[in-house]
C-alpha cells in the first residue's frame, strides 16, 4: 500500500513536469513565430516605406505611401489594421496593392493584432523642438508602426508580444520644415 502511493506521487510529480515543459515550449514556439511574423511584416513596410516619395494619411490605423518605381512614376500601396469582425483579415496588419478602396485581396502581413495598432507620423528634426511629431501629410518625412500580438491556446497562458518599430524615413520625400 506504501508502494503503491509513493508510486502515485512520483508518477503524478513526473506528469506534471511533462505538462508544464509542454506549454513552456508552446508558449517558447509562440513567441518566436510572433518574432518572426513581426519581423517580416517590419521589414516589407519598411522596405516600401524607404522608397515612397509620398504618403497619404487616411486615420491612425491606415496609410498608403506612393512607391517610387524602377520608372519615373510612383505606385500606391496601402498598409493598414483591419478591426471589421466581419471580414476575413480582422485583426490583421496588411498590405493592399493600391488604395484603400482597391478590389484586389489585401496581403496579410500578421494576424491577431491587437486594436491598439497605429501608425505615427514625424517630420524631419528641428533643433530646439522637442517634439517632432508631424501634423498633416506634408510635413511627414518618418513613420513609425506601433502594434502588439496576442495568442493563446486551450490550456495555455495567453503570449502577447509588442513592437515599436523604428522610424522609417521617406527617403525620396521631398519636404521643408
């Protein structure tokens, strides 16, 4: 009898280690896949952002930038947070090949984005201003993407991680201060 209840508290203690290695390697893979889809959904933004010649703010959670091409001429590319539950790119940060009312299906660059995502505007630095924020499109030489990702699983604690990406300059944006 003394056996048999030792046995039940080391089989228990054993089980409940494996289950507790499992959801600490669920949550370690989560992480890293949100690392990883924040990454990648950083660097295509940045990547346009750095060409655009111009940028057209439509609120804080959507702008399109005007895409210098290999030609003379620009290219609209929108990027934006879908917060419509109805739609089948809800809570995802995307990427929509002209402007926002464009047919085309938007790319979803992450998913399960959190409502707080937005977009900041700077104009270029000026001595003596401590805040640079810009006010209109015009003065707008930086941009700057704040998000945060949540998942969660059945049995799991819920992982978020959150990201403030740099300040991405309009390399071929023409402005004055």
């Amino acid at each position: 009898m003394v056996s048999a209840t030792l046995s039940v508290i080391v089989l228990a203690g054993i089980l409940s280690a494996f289950l507790m290695i499992g959801r600490t390697s669920y949550a370690a893979g989560n992480y890293s896949e949100m690392d990883a889809q924040t990454r990648r959904a950083l660097e295509a933004f940045g990547a346009d952002a750095r060409k655009a010649a111009d940028v057209r703010w439509h609120d804080a959670q959507t702008l399109t930038l005007h895409v210098s091409n290999a030609g003379a001429g620009t290219t609209p590319v929108t990027y934006g947070y879908d917060g419509t539950a109805s739609s089948p790119t809800y809570r995802a940060f995307y990427r929509l090949n002209g402007d926002p009312s464009a047919t085309e299906p938007k790319l979803v660059l992450m998913r399960n984005v959190a409502g707080d995502f937005a977009f900041a505007r700077f104009k270029l630095e000026q001595p003596g201003v401590a805040d640079n924020a810009a006010a209109n499109d015009l003065e707008t030489k930086q941009v700057q993407v704040t998000l945060r990702t949540a998942r969660a699983g059945t049995t799991t604690p819920i992982t978020t991680q959150s990201a403030v990406s740099a300040r991405y300059i309009l390399r071929n944006k023409r402005v004055s201060n």
